[in-house]
C-alpha cells in the first residue's frame, strides 16, 4: 500500500469527530483540525495528520488535559503571559495569537507569551491569524532539546523553530524554519532509507559529526549524547554560532519571557512542559500601510525575477511552494502514507469513531 | 612592520581630533570615536579604526554630510521614522536607539528606523546601549547586495546583520552576526593569504560554487553577478533557504518599514542610502525583571558548564568572546596592522592632526 490521497472534508470531519471524541468542545476542535490540516495543505506533513497519533497518545497518558484553560498571570498593554498547564497546544496558541493581535490592533504592538502548554503544531499557522488581520505575525516555541550548542555534545535547544508572516501580494513572505540545521523528522527520512547524513548535520554522542542516522536517533531518544547541530552546522566557518544563538534567542523569547520550562528540562515536547512566544505588529508603526506592503512585494518581485544560478530554474520567496501546495492538495486531496493511514484508523476505532463512514473507497 | 599596540587613550584622543577637523562638534566626534574603539576593543578589527579610512573617503567624496540631522517624519508612541541624508551613520544610529529607549522606557517597547543613513559601524553597538539601561536591544541594517538568494546567481541582499544584547550574569548575552554564511572581510583573508575559500561559501558569476576568492572579490566590486551565500550555504540541505530568509526579514525591517533604499539598489554602504532598525524592549513586559534575568543566566550557566564535544574545551555565550577582548585590550592596548597604520597617518596628514604628537615611540 502506497500514499492515497484524502478528501480535504473528509479527513477534516474525521479529526473533527476524534477531537469531540476526545472532549473538547465543538469550536476547539475545529480549531485543533485547521492547524494539522494546514500544515498538511501546505505540503508540510511532519506536522499534519501524521501527528495525530502523538496528540492521541499524550492525550491518553495525561499529558493533555482537555479542560485546560489559559490563565493570565501577566498583563500590560502590549504584553501578556499565559499559563496553560497541560493544555492543548493549539488552543492556548490561537488564544495566545489573538490575545497580540488585539492589543497590536489597540496598541501597534502585542507581545503574548505562554508557558507549560504542548506542541502546537506548525508554528507558522498563528502568524498567518495575524497576517488576516494585515498585521505582520511572529511565533516561536522552545521543544525538547535536540540541538547540540557549538563545541558542546549534548543536545540543549529545542529545534525551536520561528516563523514570521508579513502581508505581501500576490502571496504573504511565510517564513517557517527550524533554528537547527534541520528537524528530527529529516534524520528519520535518511534512516528509513539507509543513507548516510549529509556532512554538517548532526553529531554523535562525542560530540563528532556523524553520518549514522541511526545512531544519532537512538541516542536522542535514550538522552545518550549528540544531537543535531544548528543552522550553520557544525563549525564557526560555516556559521555555526549564529544559528547556535538563534535557537538561544528563541528560547529566551519562549520559556525564559513565559517563566516556563527552558528546553535542556523539557521530558518531551508533549508534556505539559512547552513555551511559546506571539508577536503582533501594526506595521502601519512605520508609516502608510499601502505603500509599505507595495514596497515590499515590489522587492519580493526583483528577487523572484533576479538571475537563476546555472542548473536553477526558480528563486522562491518563502511561502510560495506552500500556497502553491494548498491550492493542489485542496483540489487532490491531502496525501497519507500507509502508516498514518492505519494509525488514523486505529484511534477512530479505540474512539468510536467509524473510519469507513467518512472514507469511501474512492478516497483510498 | 607587523600590528603594533596603539594605547588606547591615544586612538580615542587622535581620532577625536580627526572628526573634530572633519566639522563634527565634540560631542558628535565623542560617539564616532567611541563606535570605532569599542569594535577595536571586542576584537572586530573589521570595524574598528581600520576603516576610519573609508569613511573619511566618503566624506571627502561627499557621501557623508556632517551637518546631516536626523527628521522625524513619522511617529507614534511605541515607533518612530527617522529620515537622515548622507548623515554619519553612528551619529543617526546614536539617535535612533535613544528614541527607541525612551519610548521603551515610557511604553514598553520602542521601534525606530532610519533611512538614508551610511555604515554604521558594529550593529551590536547600539543593542548595547539598551542593556545598559536594563533594555533588551535590537539592531539591524542593510547594506550593499552582496548575498545571493538561493538558487540565485545575483547578488540582491546585504550582509543585513543583526544584533540583540539581553542584560544577563557575569556578561552580557550579545550576539551580532550577518546573515550571510560570512563577510566580504572574510573572503579579503583567504584572497592575501591565496588560500581556497571553505566550501558553501562563495559563488562565482554563473552561481555556480566557486573557491577563488580573487575571482569571487572582483565580481563583487564589478558587480558582475555571484557573492557570498547566506548562511546555510548554497543548497537547502543546509538550510540556505533560512539565512536567505533572515536577510530578507532584516531588509523588511530595515529599508522596507523605513521607506528606504533595498539592497539591491543601495549603491554601496557610504552612499546615502543605508537603513537601519532600532527596536527596545522592556523586559518586565513579561514579569518580575530580577527573576527574568536570574533565569536567563542560569540557562546561560547551563550552556556554558555542558559537556564539550572530543577536542573542544569551551562552549562559548555570545559576547563572552568580546568581554574578554576589551579587558584584555584596555590593558595592551589596541592593535593595529601597518596598513591602518599608514591609513591613520595619513588622514591626519591631511587633515593637520599631527600623528607623532598623539602616539609615542612606545606605542609603535
């Protein structure tokens, strides 16, 4: 059995359905559904309904509670800090997004952030709320460490990713991307295939590169050693330090701004123990808005059009492959590998769930 | 003539004079010369006095007005545009990170840009200012399109750096970095030294990846296509698409929210047409200040005391590097290769400042 590919609605009213199942209320698992269903329309399936499975299972051992509020331990004008413990990842996320986004809308600028929470999905969902709303968006998270500090051999960051989006036309600048040089999620593809890593990606548990996909994943998950190295790879000659201090500086945005868990503390990034960061800014801070965001697709236009390297055939501005995925995906349907097939059947079993009734076999 | 170690108060007390002869009132020549000295001082020879030179060339070619002021020409509580023509880059910067603070100071957060402005010495300078002042600092700017976008064979992009200084014990977090794999000064080393650049660093005319760092520095100058790459290098695999994206981010930031001119179409960094960004957070929007900062310096310790990979002694906290610099050279002194000390001579000669009277035979 290879990949099929899904109905958009169907598979969107079949989360929908575990989510109820599972005893969040209507509108939050609607909320939970979009934010794996986007990742998966903008071709990002590591963080699409592949995940569910880990949502489920974290849900089942507790680390989730679906009751779980937001709390607000701290507020200015511009600024709030959230407390959620145990809550889904999603939810305080969205209420953490719209929380800056209301106060950039009264003040120019909302700084939110939010502790003790779970994974949220991909994090650049939340800035695209506030480019909806014409307002330049900006999320992080810390995660489980993962990433090795440069000269160090023990994973301290997270992969703490950050994302920004700022409206431009014809499509929003969406920058997404892991302060390592690459996720966890890539190392598997290698293993799975039994290819070594490319050089300058990730070191064994002496803290030396390491081309063993294997071996570096085991000893992540047994805390033994090594990681992978961040953006910039594994020497300062090739920029390690920079990347090294951009994971640094979205951990300080994150747990350390949210007096939450840093990451060489969190168990994993599904335990109650995870910390974000939402910034919304007017950008009409600077000016008149029509001419700024013109301005910008302008530059954005001289870049998609400047010279192509030999062999390349397209510059891409960040975002574009992403919209270019949603419109095929909503019109094809969303790709799903054997795996996540069966395990999406599982749950809705172990749930009560009947899989056959939103699946017809046209789907699959 | 190898580098002598020029004393410190001598390289401020000759460079003063040489602002002062330039039409700089004192307290102007003051801030230039301090931006000079503390790059000297944290071991940033790049932008030390060694390029004094290139700014009196743009003076005397006229790039560099010094009676240029700053006029605010937007403005809101928490932001500010600056509009600065042919002015001293540190002069303008001095001023923008000033009204950055005091709007952090009253409303939390402060954002400022600049256009029109020329270089400004090291970025890190001013994020300084506001950890001085109990502030987190950022600080970014554009500069001459020196970066290719990925795939792309053009340079569009500036080295755009950007720093960020959060107040931390014992130092300073203080990271300042281009998002360029490297700098132009990089490539200068390996092309005195005839020595083959290191991998994904740099692109000759056709994009293609190129070692000869003569072809790759007289393309740059020709403007004949090719330049460095951002960091990440050249291929996706190692995150290109990332430091091409944080150039793009600082450009928006920068030229774009300033109404300026974008990389592409800066003539080069002495020109009239640099634009910087100057943002300044309180970081008790999120809480007990006292608590935030023991938190961060903790994780800092976390950092530093973790295991070192095989054949490493020391994982660095950015800025730790360059705190010890400065105690080392306020001690030796500072010091300086024969070119720049030819250089420094020189502009003296011409503008009447007499060199022998401000350094002695012991300091060369």
């Amino acid at each position: 059995m290879k990949y099929v590919n899904l109905k958009v609605d169907s598979v969107r009213n079949y989360c929908n359905e575990i989510f109820l199942k599972m005893g969040f209320d209507a509108g939050e698992s609607d909320i939970i559904t979009d934010v794996l269903l986007t990742a998966d329309l903008y071709g990002i399936e590591s963080h699409g309904v592949q995940r569910l499975i880990r949502y489920y299972k974290a849900y089942r051992e507790g680390s989730i509670d679906v009751k779980a509020k937001a709390e607000k331990v701290f507020e200015t004008d511009i600024s709030a800090v959230l407390d959620a413990p145990y809550s889904m990842g999603q939810l305080a996320a969205k209420h953490g997004m719209e929380l800056a986004i209301e106060k950039a809308n009264v003040h120019g600028a909302g700084f939110v952030t939010v502790r003790n929470s779970n994974h949220f999905g991909i994090a650049g969902y939340y800035t695209k709320m506030a480019a909806k709303q014409d307002l330049l968006g900006i999320c992080m998270t810390n995660t489980e460490a993962i990433a090795i500090p440069t000269y160090g051999k023990k994973a301290m960051l997270g992969t703490n990713p950050v994302a920004l989006c700022m409206p431009a036309d014809p499509v929003d600048f969406w920058y997404d991307v892991a302060t390592t040089i690459v996720t966890r999620g890539k190392l598997e593809v290698y293993e799975k295939n039994g290819k070594p890593l490319p050089g300058g990606w990730a070191a064994d548990e002496n803290g030396l590169e390491c081309d063993d996909a294997k071996r570096v994943i085991a000893n992540i998950i047994n805390k033994a050693g090594g990681g992978i190295y961040p953006l910039g790879g594994q020497s300062e000659l090739t920029g390690s330090h920079k990347g090294y201090g951009l994971g640094l500086i979205v951990e300080l945005f994150t747990s350390v701004f949210a007096g939450g868990t840093t990451s060489p503390h969190v168990k994993k990034s599904g335990n109650g123990d995870t910390s974000f960061c939402f910034i919304a800014l007017d950008y009409g801070l600077f000016g008149d808005k029509v001419l700024i965001r013109k301005r910008f697709s302008e530059l954005l236009d001289e870049l998609r059009n400047s010279p192509k390297a030999e062999g390349c055939e397209r510059i891409y501005i960040h975002g574009e492959k992403e919209a270019e995925s949603h419109s095929e995906k909503m019109q094809n349907g969303i790709p799903v590998g054997p795996r996540t097939f069966g395990e999406l059947k599982q749950i809705g079993e172990e749930l009560g769930v009947d899989f056959e009734q939103h699946f017809t076999l046209d789907d699959g």
